[in-house]
C-alpha cells in the first residue's frame, strides 16, 4: 500500500466506509486508482448509487430530474452521499447487430432476396423495434458493470433506463441481494425523446412482461442463491412485472415499509386484494390465509399506486352505510400500517370515493386522490387578439 495511506488499514472497515461516503463519485474513483488496497476500500465507499443509461447526456440529466416517484428510501437518515452516475452508451451499441445483417445479406443470395432485406432495414417500425432492444440490452450491460462492481456495498440503488433484461436482473440479485435495503427501477421518461423511439408513446404503458423478474425472486436457470430478501423500500415505474412476480418479491421481503408502483402492469385487482388480505391462493400449494393473520401489506407505511388503470372503484350510490363507502377499495382497510396512500391518475378511481372511505374507514393521515376533472379542464384560454 501507498505508504501516504498506510494509516487507513489501522481503522476499522466501518470508519473508512464513513469517511470515504463522503466523497464525490470522481474522487472515490481517483482515491480507488491508487493502489490495489484502495481499490477494495473505494468500494465501501459507494452506499448509495443513482445510475442513469442513456444515448445522451441530456438524457439522462432529464432523467434524473423528471423522477416521477420521489425518492422515499429507508436509507434517507444515512449521511453517506448519493452518488449520481450518467453513463452515455456509444452510438454503435445501438445499431443493428452485424450478425444479424449477415444473416440476411447471406441468404439474400437473388435479387429478390436482397430486395427483401432492403426494404426490412428500411422499414422504420422494424429499425425501431431492433435499436430499443438493442439499446436495452447496451444498457444493463452497462447497468450489470457497476452492479457486479459495487453491489456489495450497496444500500441503495436506483437505475434509471428503458427496461429491464436479465443480464441486468441476474446482476442485480446475485450482487446486492441481501443487503440493498432500498431499489428503485425507473423506466417512465416522459421527457426524453430517443431518436430510436417512435414518439413518447413509447413510455405511456408498461413494459411488456419478462421473465427478468423472476431471477429477483429466485426462479429461473442457476436464481436459487440470487434473490432480493431484506428490502424496506421498492419504486417501480413503467415497469412488466406480473401481479405474481411482485407477489413473491413482498413475500421475500418481509420488512418492506415502502411501495412505490407507476405504471406497472402488476397492479391489478387480484394483486391489490391479496395485498389487502382478501385474495384467496390462486395456484397450487399457496397456503391460504387464516383467520386474523395480518394481511400480506399490512405493515407498510407507505403505498402509492400511480397512474395504474388496472384498479378501480366500484360506481355505487353511496346511502351513509361504511360497509358501501369504499366498494371497490375494500383491499385497503387490511393495509392497517398505512400512513400514506396515493391513487394520483389513476382514471378508473372515483376520487369523491376515495375522500369518503378515508373519512368514514381508513383514516389514513396522507391521502393523494386521483384529480377531479372539472369543467375548466375541458377549456382553453384564447388571447382575445388572436380570436
């Protein structure tokens, strides 16, 4: 070791990770490159990683500042620093495979053959299918580089991409499986506009369903050891998971407190209901829940369920009765913890309702209904000198 940081190796591990989370990401990775021994301490240094992927720089500033969910970690009184890295892919990652193109070019061997493989890489619903995959691919590489690097260390992490694959799942369980205690996976960027996207209708629904998520629960060939099993805050934006894929991750992390869901196809009624207690086992060897046993959700404090159509209330005249307020949203009186809920647009939960069944049930301290429209959304303010 560099005799100039030979005092380092008489304090504690806890003491150099304290004094080292302080620094900036570009002087942790400089203080890193100085020798071998420093190299391993650098890594204690990293607690709490943001990474954004993206083709530009833009992009992933915009990123960052367009989180729809804010942040809520369990690790918010830790006093380390919040590392945000930009990674910007290089422009051949994102181009057409060339394994691909010389699998057409060599059986393209007529005329018309190559005049089919022509007009395929001409066509742009094609091109532009190819460059996000590719580009999601690019991405959890890069995502699987610093995972594997600094997972073990690792309290939070956030990932700030198009979607998840399992290169990057695999890193992600195998890497900081049991210690990360806060995991946000974004996906929604509303804002960012990737010349390898048709429009931001790219970002308006979730991700198609994948079998990436299973290796965060441990199924899939060599995910029995990998798995996350101690989380206490989970975001998900835009994100494919099944409402049995984010079943089993609650279930392995039974100290979850905070849930953070936008846009996820998993939010659904038979997901909402077995959160709430009142789902009844849908596949064989569930062990049904017994009769004032705590609901699955039932000690987290903060759940937010966003821009999620799959759930809804039910339309029914409400005549004083509790047991009428809150058809529909019944699920929610197991969640017995809660000190935080959100339904903000969510189009298909009547918001009058939502204030009803709190006041009359719930009693929930903070609550986002989903907006009531109003006349004056449907208006449009004209200058006069232009009418």
């Amino acid at each position: 070791m560099d005799t100039s940081t030979d005092w380092l190796a008489q304090l504690p591990l806890e003491i150099i990770s304290m004094i080292l989370s302080q620094l900036s990401i570009h002087s942790l990775v400089s203080f890193g490159a100085t020798s071998r021994n420093n190299f391993r301490y650098h890594i204690l240094g990293v607690k709490r990683l943001h990474l954004a992927v993206f083709n530009r720089p833009l992009d992933a500033h915009i990123a960052f500042m367009d989180r729809g969910l804010s942040n809520d970690s369990k690790t918010s009184d830790d006093l380390s620093q919040v590392h945000q890295i930009q990674v910007v892919l290089p422009g051949s990652s994102t181009q057409f495979d060339v394994p691909l193109r010389d699998y057409f070019e060599k059986n393209s061997g007529t005329k018309r053959g190559k005049q089919k493989y022509a007009a395929l890489m001409s066509d742009k619903q094609f091109g532009d299918l190819l460059s996000v995959e590719q580009t999601i691919r690019a991405q959890n590489e890069k995502f699987s580089q610093m995972v594997y690097r600094y997972g073990a260390s690792l309290m939070e992490l956030e990932f700030l991409a198009h979607d998840l694959s399992n290169e990057g799942a695999m890193a992600l369980g195998a890497s900081c499986g049991s210690k990360l205690r806060h995991l946000g996976l974004r996906f929604q960027h509303p804002h960012v506009r990737d010349g390898c996207l048709i429009s931001g209708r790219y970002w308006a629904n979730p991700a198609p369903a994948s079998s990436a998520w299973n290796y965060l629960i441990g199924i899939g060939p060599g995910a029995k050891e990998i798995s996350m099993s101690n989380l206490e805050s989970l975001v998900l934006e835009r994100a494919g998971i099944t409402p049995w894929q984010l079943r089993m991750l609650i279930k392995r992390n039974r100290t979850l407190e905070v849930l953070k869901l936008r846009t996820c196809a998993a939010v659904k009624p038979e997901f909402v209901n077995w959160l709430g207690g009142m789902g009844i086992p849908d596949y064989e060897g569930e062990i049904p829940r017994q009769e004032g046993e705590p609901a699955p959700g039932a000690s987290l404090k903060i759940l937010w369920l966003e821009n999620c159509n799959g759930i809804y209330s039910k339309n029914k005249k409400f005549h004083g009765k509790s047991q009428d307020v809150d058809s529909g949203l019944d699920w929610v009186r197991g969640l017995v913890g809660l000190q935080s809920l959100s339904f903000r647009e969510c189009k298909n939960i009547d918001a009058n309702a939502v204030q009803r069944a709190n006041e009359a049930i719930w009693h929930i301290p903070e609550l986002h209904a989903p907006r009531i429209a109003s006349l004056s959304d449907s208006l449009i303010e004209v200058d006069p000198e232009y009418a």
